[in-house]
C-alpha cells in the first residue's frame, strides 16, 4: 500500500489520498485542468510554475512518460527541460504503464524531479470547489498539515523563475525571429523552426531592442503578467518599428498591456483542450470561424481597456473572456491560446503561417520603400 | 434557397445485428431537432415497437418498408422538400443513395438535408474511398487484386508480411487467411485459387489498435471531435464485437492528436455537413496508421459517443442539416454553454457487446470481422477495474464481473486466447487463475498490455480477498479497494465464503457490514465539461472512486423509479424501451418525477431528456438499492423493462422497497411453474400436462403417460432459452445433457406438446385484479414456433367467438386471483375451443407496442396510471371494431450468423420486428413480409414442403403460384404430392443427389427467387438436405421460408394484390 497523505486547502477542507510521488511537502495554487491526455506536456510546460495540478481525468499514467532528450537544444518529448508544477493530483493512477515509447512511469519521473504526487482524490469534487470559491491556495502534507506554509504564487514573479538566463540560438533560417522567453513551451520553438527562420531566444527581461530581428515573438509564461512590465516596455519600443509582433497566452496579456490595456485574475482559469474561441465576428475575413484550442492561463486581457488602434481577434464562446486581439493597421496579434498545442488539439497552427506570412509581406512593404 | 417546412425521415426497419435500437435513438432525436424548428415531420419505419413510431414524435408516420418503391410512393404522396438519410442507418442510407441514383429527389424536387448524396457515395464505394484520401494523402487498408500466384507474391512484397489473402466473390471467407511468409502465401493461394479465379491480397494489421473518432461539421467549416474511443480488443475483432472504452486509454496526446487531425481533414474533404464516424488501424510500436472506414452517417459508435458523452450527436446533426452552425446551438447539457466544444469526461465508459449465440444451432462462437452481437452495454465509472466489472455484469448472462463465476471449461485456454469466443474475456481470467502472465496473455490475444494489467489487478484483488473466511476479517482497507475495483457484494462474498450457498446468504450482511464502515457509493454528474461550468444535469452514474454526491436529495417521496430493460438480446429490445419511456411519460405526465435505470446505449430510455433523473447504472439488487436508498421514491416499476426487472421483484420487496403494481409475491405466483400451475388448477383452467423432474428415469415415465413430442426446458428463464421440442427418446437424451447444464440450481420441466394448435396471446391491463383494457391477438403460425418469432395478426381475424368469450373468461379469473394491478400477458392454446394457458407474465409483454399503436390506446400509459393509483375508466372501444388488421412480423439475422440453421422453433431466433397495417389481412401481411426483407419473387419458387400436414396448407398457395405463371421447382415428395393434386412442378433433386436439375445448383445460379423450405421434423440442428438449402438460401440472400403457414399467407397475399395498387397511407389515417 503506498503513503498516505493529504492535499490540505486553505477554506479548511481537506482530502486524503496516497503517495506515488517525491515525498515532500510543497504549497502553491491549486488548479484543475481538464484534459484527457497529455501528462507528460502538461507537467513540464513553465507555465505552471508555483501551482498544484489537479487532472479532472480520472485515469493518470496509463502510457508511463518518454525518455527525457534534449536534441539541439529543445526537449523530444517535453515542453521544458523540468517538470514544472508544483504537484500533482489525480484520482486513479497507473501504477503499470504500457506504451512503446515510455521509459518510466509517472510515479518515477515525479521521484526523479522531486515533485510530490497525490492519487485517490475525488479530483470531480476539488475541481467544483475550485469553480464556486476560486482557485485555492494549497498544500500537499505527509504527516501534519503544518508542515509547510501556504503560499501565494501570484505574488511571486513566476516568469523571472522559468525564464532562461541567457540568449540561446536555435536554427539557422534566413528570417530572424526574437523570443522573449516568459517560460516558453519548447514547441512553440518546434512550431517557428518548421519555417525559415533562426531564432534568438532571449530572458523575460532582456532588452531585444538591440538586436537586429525581423519579427518578435512574445512566449506563453506563469503567473500575473503585472511582474512583466519591463517587457511591456520593450515590447512598446518594439512596436515603433512596425516589425510584426505575435504571441502567445502571457505574450497576449503582455501585447495587450503594450497596447494600453489591463489584465484580471479569472475566477478559476482556464486550463484544458476543450476550449471554444470564435474570430470575432465583427471581423470578416474568414467569417465566424470557430476553433477549439488548447489553454492554459490563470489572468485575461479586459478587452474594454485595450487601446482604440486594437480590436479584439478572438473571443471564448463559453464566458466571453478575450481569447486574442490585433492592431488594426500594423502586423500586431496575439492569441490567449495555444496554438502550438502539445498538449491539445492542433486546429489552430495557422497562426504560425500568418506570423511567418506578416515577416515576408512586412519585407516586400519596407524593401519597396 | 429553398424553404424547409416538410421534412421525410427514414427509419431503419426491423432491429437487426449490426443495426438496431441505436437507431430509433437517432431518429427520435432527429425529430425533436426537426420539431422544435416548426418544421412538419414524416417518418417512414416499420418497427412498430420504437418510440420515434410513437404519436406525437413525427406528425406523420408511415409503417411501411424503407425501400425505394415505398419511400417514392410516400414522396410523392407528402411531396416534402427535404429529406434526412443519416438517421436510419444502412438500410436508410442505401435506399437514399438508390433513390437518387434514380433521380426520385430531382423529381419530386426533394432536397438532401445534411451530407450530400455524393459524400455518402464516396465513402461507401472502396474504390473512390481510397482514391478520396489518396488525394490529402491520408493512409487506408489497400489490397491488390491478383489472378495468378506469382501476382500473389509480388503484392505481399509490396505491402510486406504479414498480409491477408481474401478470395474473391467467395462466401463466409471460403479460402481468406493470414500469411506470415512466402511459403505460408504459397500454400494459401494455393487453396484458395480453388475457390476463386481472383485474389484480393492485403497488408495485414492484425493486432494493431483500433481507434474511432465521432466528428462534427457544419456548413461553416467548422469541425469537433465528440469523442474518441479504443478497443480493448485488437483489430482483427469488428469494433460491434469489441469490448470498447471511450475516451482512448493508451494514446499519448501526440497520437490522439495526430487522429484527431487526421478525422478533421477528412470529413472536411469528404463534405460530411453532420455526423461522421472515422475507424483507424494504429500500429502499437509507431505512431502508423490505416483509416478502415468512415461513417457518413450516425451509427452505433455515435449513439455510444453521445452516451459515453452527453453530447447529442443525433440531434445536433439534425441542426447542422438545417444549416445551423455549431456555434448557433447551445451544449444541452449545460445549456450555457456553446454546441462547439469537445466533451470533456472525467470518468471512463465501457461497451461491451451481448452476444446471444447459444440460440442458433450450428453457429460458430469464434468471433472476428463480422458482427455477430445482438446488443451492448455501457458501463461508467472512475477506473477501468470499475467498468469492466460493472459492464460485465451488466451483460446478464450469469457472470457476476471478471472473477468470481462459475468455472468455464476450456479445453485449450491457448487457443482460447488467440482465436477469440464470445467468452474471450472470461477465458483471461482462467488464464490467470492458471499462472499465465500477462505478457504471455497479450502475446496470444494482442490486447495492449495495458488493460492485461488491469484486469490483473481484478484477479490480484480476488486473491486477496479469498484469504479471509468471515465477512468481520476483511479489512477494511481491502473492502473499500475491492468496490473501488468494481466488485459487487455478492462478488465479494463468494470469494469469502469459497462459492459456497453461504455466498448469496450473507452477501445482505456484507452491505450492511459495509454501510456501517461508511463505504458507499457516490453518484457523480456526466456534465460534458468535467465539473468545468456549473451544469443542471440530471445525467447520473455511481461510483466507489470519489468521495461527494454531486447532487442533492430531497427526500419528499415525490419520485418514481422505472428500472429499464437492460443489454438488447434476442427476446427483449426495443419493445421494452418503448414500454419504459411510457411509463416515464406519464408518471411526469402525473406530476411526478420520474427517474430511469438503465444501462442500454443504445435506448432512447437512457436519454437524459426522457425522465428527470438518469441512472446511467446496474440493474442489480444492491445498485437498485443504492439508488433506492438515496432516492427514496414514492415507488418502484419494474413491470414495464422485460425479465431482468421482474425478476428483481422478490429480492426488492424483501428488502422493503415500494414496488408500484402487482405485489411481489403475486409475481411469483406467476412466475412459478408450481405455484402457478396449482393456481390454475384451482381456478379450473387447462394447461398442457407438465411435471418438473430431476432423474431420467422419472422423465421416461412422465414421457411414457403424454407421449412424444415433448417439451423441455430449464424454469425461470427468459424467451425460452435451452429450450427444446424432442420427438423422440434419442434426442430427448441428448438434448438433456445440454439442458441440466444451463442451470443446476433448477431441475428440467417437460411438458406435452400440442401440435397443431393455435396460439392466442392476450396483452392486458388489470387494476385490483380487474381488467382495465386487453388486446387478443392470434399467431399465424400454429404453437412450436416461439411467440417471439411468430407472425402476429391483431386483432384476430379466425377466432371462434366462443374462444374469444373463453379466453376473456380465463383472463378475468387470473387476473382476479393474482390481484393483478398493471400489465400483463397471457399465451394460450386453442384446438377447437379447448384452450389451455402455457404461460402468463405480469408485465408488460413484447407485443405491448404493437397492440397500442395499433388499437391506438396506450397499454402503458393506462398502466402506469393504475400503478400510480389513478382510477382509470375503461375504454369502450373494442378491437373487433377496428375497420383494418395489424400484422407483427419477425426479423431474423441468419446472414450474419454464418451456418446457423435458418429454422424456426421453441426457442426465440429473431432480433427484430415490424408492425404494418392494412385494411385487409393479405395487404398487411404483404407489407410485413416487404418489411422484414421478404421480396416477392419474379419467376421461380422452389418447394419442398415436408410433412403430410404442411403440404396441405400449402396447396392452395402453390395452386395460386401456378396460376399467376411462377415456375414451381419442387423435391421429389412435394413435386409427386403437386403432381397428384395437378399442380405442375419442375423435379429438383436434393444436395446430396449428384442429378439435376438440383436445388443447391438453382440457388447458387440465383435462378430461384424465392425458398419454402419445411423442415419435416421439429428438431433442428442436423446436416440434412433441408438445412443445406435453408443456409444456401441465406448466403445467396434469396428470401426463406421454413413455415408452411405463414408462407402460405405471403404467397396469398402477393398473389392476390398488385404492388402497384396497395394503398399509402400514414397511421392516423387508419380510424
């Protein structure tokens, strides 16, 4: 029989399960996502640094975890080279896996990376807390639940954490594409490099101005994007250049805040593969297109600040929240998604192509000049 | 754009293997869909027993058969501007592509709502399908046609072994196999170049991963996936074969993914504007694939997928046909939120199929690429352990979950893994039990090692479990982890108790042992979005792997329960369905709130719009008593879902539940054979001579005093199963070997039997044992065909009048004496006006339906009104004032039960059944032969007419045949007995005759059109002539007959009307 222990919530209650992780106690904010598959990625996208994953499917484990390779640079299977959250909490665990291409289980990887995991929680009914009270701050405990202190992620500048140190360099394309690095997903890297590009990978707070670039890409990243206003600053000077600018998820929350709106903390999130997002209908260009994309995000752009130059680009057809906005002259978009998916479906890669498109209809117009 | 404002819909006929109930859940959903936009609906489907033939669901609704020549008389009848194909399966969907190819739609300008015509076409002819996703380079099956052996291997080169060799234009797999190597192919083409001048040779993916993704489109482009779902089983077992869980359970998100996308660029090339079902082949150490085939159509998985979901894929493709977007509708379940989204579950299905094929003689019980299953079960839960055992049990066939059952005996359990039974799964735990490992298991079965490991677990589980010997001993940590595994009570107790009697005793102090350590189930919410956004739903499934309800009790006695039918087997379908969303009709209807058991995906009764809570569960003692406990209802019906219910009442009553009805010790009384039969006696009512004996010996002396034929069978059991007719000492013997096996704990009962006696069934309803309403109908076939495979003339059309005044006599005075109050039914004999009562069930019976619709009184809304407590007046009007007939007919599914014997007899065969009006007997006899797949023949009729008896009912009709210039080919006793009543007939010889003109020649050149063929003795089974031109008949798809009366009356029928003259009309215009 493993461990037990018990996921302690800061509203007092309290549910108790067993161990197949690291044994260590940890804090930070508990959010549910609810995707059916893509462990493995969701566990290591940096985006979910400081928080406690809860998986609303039940059956965890079942394919193990691929072996952890770094090839050039960017990981074969992983989103990052480290699992990222916090914790781990499911309802049923594999404690056998079967899969071609798995290595270890779960429950080894998780020792091996220290992270604790949580199995026989009624994840159905932590989720439905979450939902009514918001997300939770809590704590996964073995033998007292003060063990640890609760602690408040969004206080703390996550991206500064998952950030890299120092500019790194991937492909050798003609096009130059700058990263800023909030806690990217390695396959945003994966998803730029199918184009003609290299790509300069560059710190949350570096100041890409300097450097000669034909498009800026702002990356997907944790936390209150509030702690990133020196990339809004850069992004900002950046945008005088007219140079196209795309991003993804935090980089949307950032563009947005470059384009003079705030952010908000939503009520619980959204994490999961399931999300609607329609083109806003106003805009007609490919008439009301509908996508279901893969997200995962704590904060949203409030769309009633962003700037008269802006409109709104994509919508969430479940609460309406923005799900991505554009400039209304210049190559400036960002969607709230992830178009990259890895994990989550894969419908809206497109984005990518109109990216790649604006960098070589932005060359034309200025070679023209 | 042209305006919709009628709308035709085509059903899917009779219940069939391969497609059945999942159907009448489309279509009904359909129709909502349809109505709810004001648009004006006709339906064409003859299966009386559906709820989508049911008032008010279609404005107009025709019983006539789903073929072109109908469904054009109907279109130019109604004259609607569109019409919907993808609702009614095969059967719609190829009559919809003829009438097109014909041009009927452009005629009647009809438009195609939905998929267009060309989409379906191009899915469905291989040809264009491969050449379809050749064209965005999508991967499917390919095979290579050769002529000469040589050809044969450069293909398997080509593709690379393993490869399968099919011969061509062969039947039943005539000379198909797989091939490992040059010399294995060698051998095989060889063989098989016997049977066939051409060879298709194929790449084979044996044991690769079945896959299916349910995908939505709508005319904006804009495309979901609903679901995705894996088969437990390996390719190689057809997916309606295959135990199946949804979502997927061993794909990485790059390969569920990497499908999905693949699902989404296909239906958009095709112009699927609806529902689309996409099947792969996955390789299980790469990420290769092969598409198998798309679906332009919903289908069974798409039933299970909304099921497995809440997601109403039939419902919303009925919206995208009218050219919503997916984005314009609401999710219904959350009723906030958009139509376009992809469920999310947080709990995993099961599907596991029933098969029923002990019922056919001479069928084979491996199972493989065709579909032999006559129904499904879904199971839900929060772990696989819990859902395979669950569905397991849910099959009802005796099997308590994945351990725990009677032993089965497997000669060879090597070769019960790889080639796989209907009892595959059972044979996997005697595997274990016997030490094999799992990865000697999956070596042999190809099943992913990770459902093995799974089921291991169950097996680990028992083992623990069987090293304590009281209830008081097992810990408690172990109990709570065995419900968490799936096991039941019972289960549990039989491992304790060691199988021993003890087992069934204390299996009630293990629940309450339980109760009091707090280990309960919980009921859990499918809300399509994984408890994401708040959701009303009334959608429910228990659990022991959580630890909160998801919804509240009120306690105020003001909710009914209904347990449902359970799986679709061969004697119990659609028919019950009907019969339980009834009776949720009207108790919601009554002001209360009616609440559904049930676990059948493929029932309307198990849509969450039909009652106000669905308990998508078990119909066992403890999950009803779960349920019961937490519902606390004003009162229980368990009459209106067939046997599985009724056989509850017993245990249900003893544990204090409040069943709505008849009493349950009324109940018994009636279902048994002693008390009922003693009853009877007293009542002074006749019943064929019967004794239950133990000993041969008492049975030859039993044998001795009624003579032969005699009737055996096993008591307490449903559609007479292991039931048999023996004519004689031999095959008495023999037959009972078979027989004491199907049930020890219940001795043999013989009874006499009466040949040449017609049989009469009264469908009733009684309050406080007075009966309310009733419906007498007669069979056409005399007693010795099952009632549920005999055709049923309603209401009588040659009864004595003092039969009739007979058999409402013995009615009242049963009913009075069992203090009868809802439905029941009665079978009778009558020769002469001597009546004898062989059976009587107090519940709803299979010809509910069929009586209602027909006399066009509710049986089950009177029913259930008297169960509820109402006074209910009764009707005056009588069936005898009915100005048109009701035929019943039967469907069978022979075809797909390669070499079983296409014979009818005591025991139930068919899986389906239509209901036809007319305003003569002969017009509704026609149009329920049509139905089931009858055709009326061009030329030649081939006779062999069997007993003294039967040639002499057939007489008349071949008299008839000749007159209206058929050919009568004939055996040499039917053709001397024609001769000798100047009937001219062409001599055929027999198979085993090496002369010709011979009878198996003629059908493989189809140069017959149409089979009577009788078997002279009433056992069936053996290899004679008879059965070789009954089988060849099937295979050669030439329509049969085996029963002399009821051929009798087609060939009357089709010779007495013209076709073109028989009248259209929809039912309401029946009065």
């Amino acid at each position: 029989m493993d461990k037990k222990l018990t996921l302690v919530l800061e509203n007092g209650v309290n549910f108790d399960g067993f161990s197949f992780g690291y044994e260590k106690p940890v804090a930070g904010e508990v959010v549910f996502n609810t995707a059916m598959v893509g462990y493995p990625e969701s566990l290591t996208d940096p985006s979910y640094a400081g928080q406690i994953l809860a998986v609303t499917y039940p059956l965890v484990g079942n394919y193990g975890v691929p072996e952890d390779k770094i090839v050039d640079g960017l990981s074969e299977f992983y989103e990052s080279e480290k699992i990222q959250v916090t914790g781990l909490i499911i309802s049923e665990y594999s404690h056998q896996y079967s899969h071609w291409n798995a290595t270890k289980s779960l429950g080894e990887w998780l020792k091996e990376h220290q992270i604790p995991g949580i199995y026989g929680i009624d994840t159905r009914e932590l989720t439905k807390l979450i939902r009514e009270k918001g997300s939770l701050k809590g704590k996964i405990v073995f033998n007292s639940p003060d063990e640890i202190d609760f602690s408040d992620p969004s206080k703390e500048n996550q991206v500064a954490k998952v950030s890299c140190e120092e500019v790194l360099r991937y492909g050798n394309g003609s096009k130059t594409v700058v990263l800023v690095d909030c806690g990217v997903k390695h396959n945003i890297l994966r998803c730029l490099l199918r184009y003609d590009v290299n790509i300069v990978r560059v710190p949350w707070n570096y100041d890409f101005n300097t450097l000669e670039y034909d498009g800026l890409f702002i990356s997907n990243g944790p936390g209150d994007p509030e702690h990133c206003e020196i990339t809004v600053r850069n992004i900002r000077k950046a945008m005088e250049t007219g140079k196209p600018i795309c991003g993804i998820c935090m980089g949307n929350q950032l563009l947005a805040k470059a384009g003079g709106a705030s952010t908000y903390k939503l009520k619980y999130g959204h994490r999961g593969h399931n999300q609607p997002v329609q083109e806003n209908p106003a805009y007609g260009e490919t008439g009301a297109k509908c996508f279901i994309t893969s997200q995962n995000h704590g904060y949203a752009v409030d769309i009633k600040t962003l700037g008269e130059d802006w409109e709104e680009l994509f919508i969430n057809m479940n609460d309406g929240t923005n799900e991505g906005i554009r400039h209304k002259t210049k190559p400036f978009f960002s969607a709230q998604f992830h178009p990259e998916a890895a994990s989550g479906p894969t419908d809206t890669r497109f984005l990518f192509d109109k990216f790649i498109e604006s960098i070589e209809k932005h060359e034309t117009s200025t070679q023209k000049k | 754009m042209k305006i919709i404002e009628k709308v035709l819909l085509l059903g899917s006929g009779a219940l069939k293997i391969g497609e059945a109930g999942e159907f009448d859940y489309s279509g009904s959903q359909a129709l909502k869909a349809l109505k709810e936009e004001g648009i004006t609906t006709v339906l064409i489907n003859p299966n009386i027993a559906t709820v989508q033939t049911s008032e008010g669901v279609a404005d107009k609704i025709y019983f006539l058969p789903v073929t072109p020549f109908f469904v054009e008389k109907v279109i130019e009848k109604e004259r609607p501007d569109g019409i919907l194909l993808s609702f009614g399966g095969q059967t719609a969907l190829n009559c919809g592509v003829e009438l097109y190819r014909s041009g009927i739609f452009e005629k009647y300008n009809v438009k195609v709502l939905g998929t267009p015509v060309q989409s379906i076409i191009d899915t469905e002819d291989r040809e264009l399908f491969v050449h379809k996703l050749d064209e965005i380079g999508v991967k499917t099956i390919k095979s290579i046609a050769v002529e000469s052996i040589e050809d044969a291997h450069s293909a398997a080169e080509e593709l690379g072994f393993p490869v399968i060799v099919r011969a061509a234009y062969a039947l039943g797999g005539l000379g198909s196999g797989f091939c490992n190597d040059r010399d294995e192919l060698q051998a095989l083409a060889e063989k098989a170049f016997s049977y066939s001048n051409q060879l298709l040779i194929e790449k084979s993916l044996k044991g690769w991963k079945e896959i299916e993704y349910e995908v939505v489109r709508d005319r904006y482009d804009n495309c979901i996936t609903v679901c995705n779902m894996e088969n437990f089983d390996p390719l190689g077992i057809h997916t309606g074969e295959s135990i199946v869980v949804a979502p997927s359970q061993t794909l990485t998100n790059q390969e569920y993914h990497k499908l999905r996308e693949l699902a989404i660029r296909i239906i958009r090339h095709i112009g699927v504007v609806g529902e689309c079902n996409v099947q792969y082949a996955f390789d299980t150490v790469s990420e290769d694939y092969r598409v198998i085939e798309v679906n332009a159509r919903l289908s069974r998985s798409s039933a299970l997928a909304s099921k497995a979901t809440g997601y109403p894929l039939a419902f919303v493709a009925a919206k995208l046909a009218l050219d919503y977007g997916l984005n314009e509708l609401k999710n219904s379940v959350t009723k906030s939120t958009t139509a376009f989204f992809e469920p999310a579950l947080d709990y995993i299905v099961c599907k596991i199929p029933r098969w029923d094929l002990g019922k056919f003689h001479g069928v084979s019980h491996e199972i493989g690429s065709s579909m032999k299953s006559v129904g499904e079960v879904m199971s839900i839960g929060r772990s696989f352990e819990e859902v395979i055992q669950k569905g397991l049990r849910m099959i009802a066939q005796g099997m308590h979950g994945f351990v725990a059952n009677k032993e089965l005996e497997v000669a060879n359990i090597d070769r019960a893994l790889s080639e796989p039974t209907d009892k595959r799964i059972f044979v996997i735990a005697q595997a274990l039990a016997k030490g094999y490992t799992i990865e000697r298991i999956h070596d042999l079965t190809k099943i992913d090692l990770w459902f093995l490991q799974k089921l291991q677990n169950i097996y680990l589980c028992s083992g623990e479990i069987e090293k304590y010997n009281t209830i008081e001993e097992l810990p408690e940590n172990l109990l709570k982890k065995a419900k968490q595994k799936g096991f039941s009570d019972y289960q549990i107790t039989k491992l304790i108790f060691k199988n021993s009697d003890k087992a069934s005793e204390e299996k009630l102090n293990l629940r309450k042992h339980r109760k009091s350590l707090g280990i309960l189930p919980v009921v859990k919410q499918i809300d399509t979005l994984a408890a994401e956004y708040p959701a009303q739903t009334n959608y429910l499934y228990l659990t022991y792997n959580g630890s909160a309800n998801d919804v509240n009790y009120l306690g105020d006695k003001r909710s009914v329960i209904v347990l449902g039918s359970g799986a679709y087997r061969i004697g119990s379908s659609v028919e019950f369905d009907w019969c339980s969303v009834n009776a949720l009709n009207t108790i919601r209807e009554k002001g209360w709130r009616g609440v559904m058991i049930n676990y059948n995906p493929e029932t309307v009764s198990t849509d969450y719009d039909m009652c106000d809570r669905l308990y998508f569960d078990e119909l066992t003692q403890e999950r009803v008593m779960d349920i019961v406990e937490l519902e606390n209802p004003y009162g229980l019906i368990l009459s209106t879902g067939g046997q599985i219910p009724n056989n509850l009442a017993l245990t249900l009553d003893k544990a204090g539940v409040p069943i709505l009805g008849t009493s349950a010790a009324d109940i018994d009384n009636a279902e048994d054979r002693h008390k009922f039969s003693s009853m009877l006696d007293r009542l002074g009512i006749d019943q064929p001579r019967w004794k239950e004996l133990s000993s041969l010996k008492d049975i030859d002396r039993f044998v001795e005093e009624v003579g032969f034929p005699v009737l055996v069978r096993p008591s307490y059991v449903l559609s007479g199963a292991a039931m048999n007719v023996c004519s004689n000492p031999v095959e008495l013997e023999q037959f009972l070997k078979l027989a004491t096996n199907v049930s020890q704990k219940h001795p043999v009962v013989v009874s006499e039997f009466i040949e040449n006696a017609k049989e009469i069934e009264i469908d009733a309803v009684a309050n406080k044992g007075e009966i309310v309403t009733y419906a007498i109908s007669e069979h056409i076939e005399f007693a010795g065909v099952h009632s549920g495979d005999a055709t049923i003339q309603f209401p009588p059309q040659r009864l004595y009048v003092e039969t009739v005044r007979r058999i409402k006599r013995i009615t009242r005075a049963i009913a009075e004496s069992l203090q009868i109050t809802g439905p029941f039914n009665i079978q009778f004999l009558a020769k002469d006006n001597d009546i004898k009562v062989i059976e009587c069930n107090l519940r709803a019976s299979r010809s509910f339906p069929f009586v209602s619709k027909v006399l066009k009184r509710n049986f089950i809304e009177i029913a259930t009104r008297v169960m509820l407590g109402d006074e209910v007046e009764k009707p005056n009007k009588s069936e005898f004032d009915l100005d048109y007939v009701g035929i019943k007919a039967s469907q069978f599914s022979f075809s797909r039960l390669q070499k079983a014997d296409p014979v009818l007899g005591v025991d139930m065969a068919s899986t389906g059944e239509v209901g036809c009006l007319g305003d003569d007997y002969y017009e509704a006899v026609l149009k329920s032969m049509l139905s089931v797949g009858m055709r009326i023949p061009k030329k030649n009729v081939l006779i062999s007419s069997g007993t003294i008896r039967s040639k002499l009912d057939l007489l008349t009709a071949s008299r008839l045949l000749h007159e209206k210039g058929y050919t009568i080919y004939a055996s040499s006793g039917s053709h001397k007995f024609l001769s000798e009543n100047n009937v001219p007939s062409i001599l055929v010889y027999q198979p085993s005759e090496d002369l010709k003109p011979n009878a198996l020649e003629l059908i493989r050149e189809k140069q017959i059109d149409l089979v009577v063929n009788i078997p002279k003795n009433l056992t069936p089974g053996e290899l004679t002539n008879g059965y070789k031109i009954r089988r060849a008949a099937i295979d050669f798809n030439i329509p049969l007959f085996t029963n002399s009366r009821l051929a009798s009356a087609f060939i009357h029928a089709f010779c007495e009307m013209d076709l073109q003259n028989i009248p259209i009309k929809s039912w309401d215009e029946y009065k």
